[in-house]
C-alpha cells in the first residue's frame, strides 16, 4: 500500500469518527442511550432535542470535527502549521458570536486566555501557546493531518508541542499527543498495531520519563484486557473525555478491531461516554493502518464539509513530497 494512501485514511478516518458520534456523543447510560435509539446505533444518528449537538444534523462534525477542520484548513491554506494563523482562525471559528455548537474546556480556555490578553495587547503579540490547562479529547481529535503534514520531518514532535499548547497547555496531554504522533507514525510506515505500539512505548518514556511513562502503563493496560469486549472495557477504563481514561479505552478498540474499520467505530459509539473523540482517534489511526479503501465510501461522501476535506488534505498531502 502506497503512503499517500495511508495519509489520506488516516485524515478522513479521523473526521469519519468524529462524525458518526454526533448524535450520541456523551450519553454514558447505555440504557438511555437503547431507549432513544432503540433500533440500535449505528453511525450518524441525529442529535435529539436537548443533546449536546441538538440542531447539527447527520454528516455533520461534532465541536472536535469543527476544529479539526480549522487545523487542517490552515495547514493546507499557509503550506506549513502556524501556531498564530491556526489560532487566530480557531477564535474567528468558535467565538460565542458566531459559532452555534457547543463549547468544550480547552477551547473556552483558549478563548478566555486570548480575551484577556487582547484586553490591553495587540491580537498579533498573543503566540497562542497559552491554551486551556485542559487533559481531554481536544488534540486527539484533530491531529492526524499535522502528522500528516510532517510525518518525514525530524522536528515533528516539537511541532506537536506547540500545536497542542494553542488549546491545552498541559504536560500530560502534549506527552499523550506525542505518543499518539509516533504512533500513526509507526503505522504509515506500514508497521503492524501490535509492533507499533511496542516501539512507542519505548520512544515515548525516553522522551518524557515522567508523563510518556504514564502513556505507556496506559497502553500495556489496554493490551492485558483483550479477552474482554470493548463496552466492557471502556467502562472499565471510565468513558469519560480525560486522556488517562479515554487513551486506553481507544488503544484496546484499535487492538479488538485492527482489521475493521466499521467494526471499531460501531463499537466505539456502542460504548458510549466520548466516544466521539475516541471515534476521530481510533478513525485516524485504523485510517492510516488500513488506508483509504477499509473506510466505508458511504460514510465519507455523508460529511457534510466531504468536500472542503478533500481539497485540503490534498494540498497538505502535495505539501509532504
């Protein structure tokens, strides 16, 4: 299989799983969940009345595929990632004014921090590397298209950093962006998910002794549990947004359905809590282990921005050669 294959499922995995989460993103009482939706779920059901994403429909991103969208936007429009381009565009995309959808900690953080500073400073003195002190999705969500963008470049990880403290200026979750980098990594290498995830887990705790090695005993959980099944698991692990509990919970869907796209998804709206940034994490890296072809056409031509996507992850693949 072609790179440029693998770097194309991988971008749209990422927004495929973020999409199909929609309706059900955050409910953790799975008989809640049966009762709204007692034809079972699927993919892309609609947000009830009340939900968090109430008046979105089918196809379109939750808040993480909204600013997924903005990253990769922005890489694609200055063929390079600019920490003030990026976050200049984020606070124009989900300013209380103008944006409709919910508002999750990192960016109401990151909005607040660049309110106060604009208070008494110019916007173009603001480096957007005061994010929210934020442990959650948010990064995870939208990450496979820098990866994309840098993956051959040996500064890579220190662009990681940076683009995680636009949002969440917070040790633990640039460690876990950092493990999740290496890790798509290791899979558009071609690399098998078990020997990837061996290798990351050395890389990472001698990058950071303290946080990586936090990611690490993270991951080894994930791989002791896979007799078990992936609700079971994911409400073992919390189904909760925080890294620590949402990380592994993902790393053992990946595990149970490495050769399955469809399957890993369905699971992981099945389990409920938050799964859609589980979804956008699980998406991109089974995206760019499967490539292209393992993600259902159907469900990349229902994206509402489908085409939007596709002319930007084109440029930004371009701009890898």
């Amino acid at each position: 299989m072609h790179t440029t294959d693998r770097l194309r499922g991988a971008i749209w995995g990422q927004f495929v799983g973020d999409a199909t989460a929609l309706g059900t993103h955050w409910i953790y009482d799975l008989a809640e969940m049966a009762k709204e939706y007692p034809e079972g779920v699927n993919g892309f059901e609609s947000p009830h009345e009340g939900h968090y994403h109430f008046g979105k429909k089918p196809g379109d991103q939750t808040h993480y595929g909204d600013g997924a969208l903005v990253l990769l936007e922005s890489l694609a429009k200055e063929g390079k990632f600019d920490a003030r381009a990026f976050g200049a565009s984020f606070v124009r995309t989900f300013h209380p004014g103008s944006y409709k959808g919910y508002l999750d900690k990192a960016t109401k953080g990151t909005l607040e921090h660049y309110q106060a500073f604009t208070q008494s400073r110019s916007p173009e003195e603001f480096d957007f590397q005061e994010g929210a002190d934020d442990d959650h999705m948010a990064g995870a969500s939208r990450l496979t298209a820098l990866v994309a963008r840098y993956w051959k470049e040996p500064n890579l990880l220190s662009i990681v950093e940076q683009a995680t403290r636009v949002c969440q200026n917070n040790r633990q979750t640039i460690a876990f962006m950092k493990f999740n980098a290496l890790f798509l990594i290791e899979l558009l290498r071609g690399h098998n998910v078990s020997e990837a995830l061996q290798r990351v887990e050395d890389l990472i705790v001698a990058i950071d002794p303290v946080y990586g090695a936090e990611a690490r005993r993270k991951s080894r959980q994930a791989q002791a549990h896979l007799a078990e099944d992936v609700v079971k698991v994911t409400i073992k692990f919390g189904q909760q947004c925080p890294l620590p509990k949402s990380f592994p919970s993902t790393i053992h869907t990946l595990l149970k359905h490495s050769e399955n796209f469809k399957g890993a998804i369905v699971a992981t709206l099945r389990a409920g809590g938050d799964s859609a940034g589980r979804g956008a994490l699980v998406g991109g890296w089974l995206g760019a282990h499967l490539g292209l072809d393992a993600i259902p056409k159907a469900w990349r031509a229902k994206l509402s921005h489908a085409d939007r996507i596709g002319a930007a992850l084109e440029k930004v693949i371009a701009d890898t050669r």
